[in-house]
C-alpha cells in the first residue's frame, strides 16, 4: 500500500475510533488498542500504526486471497483492506463490542462474516480453508497458546500464511507502556512475541517481517508457513 493511500486509511479509523472513545465508558476499549490508534503523542501514534502499514504490505505482496480469517480482530481496522483482498474475509473475536461500535462510522464490507469467538471456536471452522489468518496482537492475550496455534494451523490450506505480531514485553517495552499512559500499565499480556514465535516454529516454518525498531526492539512482526 502506497504511502498516501495508507494515510487516508490511517486517517479515516483515526476518526472512527476518536468519535467511539469520546461515547465509550472509561477503560471499555483499551484491550482493542482504541487508545493507541487514538494516541496524541505522534511517535507512539506512529510506531502502532506502522505495525498494520507493514502487515498490509506483507499481504499485499500475496493477494489476492480466496478466503482470510482475521483472528482477533478487535476494532476492525484490518478488515476494509483485508476485504479489498480477498473473495470473503470472516472476522472473529472474543469481544464484539468494539467492532460494532466503529461500524456505526465505517460499515463493513458486504464480504466480511463475524462470528463471536465462544460460540463458534476455531476448532468449528473447516480445516484447510484459509488462505491468509491475520492474527496481529491477539496471541499475547490467548490462555491456551499451543492449542490455538495448533488449531490456526490446522486452518491453512496448504501453502497458507499465519501472519502474527506482538509485544516483545522486555523491560525497555514495560517502561514505554507505563509512559504512553494508564491505559497501558496493566498486565494483561499472557506472553511476549518470543515465546508465541517458539511455539510456532514447532509446528510451522516462520520467516521474519520485521522487529520495530533496532536497537530498541518493542514489537516483532513474522508470518508462518505451512
């Protein structure tokens, strides 16, 4: 994705997401990344936005897609580019609410399908039907890592791509949190990006992306191949 067309991307959830904070009750969106997205400080505001900038490119080099499973798709902010992408994009997460709310602003795509993670799990979706899962800062939070990494895997035809990024949580990532503000100094990370990456390779080959930024690493970007 060309740099400008990015912008205009950026700039459109930007204000989605500013509108949905200002009607939201305190703290109700954060685990969604809506504060960070929303951030006023410019480098942060950058540094989490680049994440998807890189994702996009990285699966743009790939499509098009038949079928992409956005796991934990929180806000939504992945899904207009990824339904541009792909014949049907299905979208899925454990918590609805934040995505319902920016669909008031942006509507999703005719071929986008959600389903609510507890009523119909990974384990109910047919194997072998995913060309792409995009699983960007998701697998921090899951309880059960090997299982859902198992179960991701189990759902890529083959040749099919896991793409997955994440908190490397390291001391210099825990400072930066608990300066960018409340909304980010709880523990709700499970794991960092080294051990989802570990996990993974046991059962996948994975190929760096990218590890934001050199000599400070906070975030890693890496996609999984069947």
């Amino acid at each position: 994705m060309k740099s400008s067309e990015f912008q205009q991307y950026k700039a459109r959830y930007r204000f989605a997401i500013r509108k949905v904070l200002a009607e939201a009750e305190r703290g109700r969106l954060d685990e969604a990344g809506f504060p960070a997205y929303s951030h006023p400080n410019p480098l942060i505001n950058w540094l989490f936005w680049q994440r998807l900038h890189i994702a996009m490119n990285t699966i743009e080099g790939h499509a098009p897609y038949e079928q992409v499973l956005d796991f934990g798709c929180g806000s939504g902010v992945m899904l207009s580019f990824l339904a541009q992408h792909s014949q049907q994009v299905v979208a899925m997460d454990i918590d609805l609410v934040p995505l319902e709310r920016v669909k008031r602003y942006i509507p999703l795509a005719e071929n986008v399908r959600v389903l609510e993670a507890q009523q119909a799990p990974l384990s109910q979706l047919p194997p072998m039907s995913f060309n792409l899962i995009n699983a960007l800062d998701v697998l921090e939070h899951v309880a059960d890592l090997p299982r859902s990494l198992s179960e991701l895997i189990h759902l890529l035809k083959p040749g099919g791509q896991l793409l997955v990024s994440g908190p490397t949580e390291n001391i210099l990532y825990r400072v930066g949190r608990k300066l960018a503000g409340p909304e980010y100094s709880g523990d709700y990370h499970e794991r960092g990006i080294a051990e989802i990456k570990r996990e993974l390779s046991r059962l996948a080959h994975v190929r760096q992306i990218a590890t934001l930024y050199w000599p400070v690493p906070l975030f890693e970007i890496f996609v999984a191949t069947v």
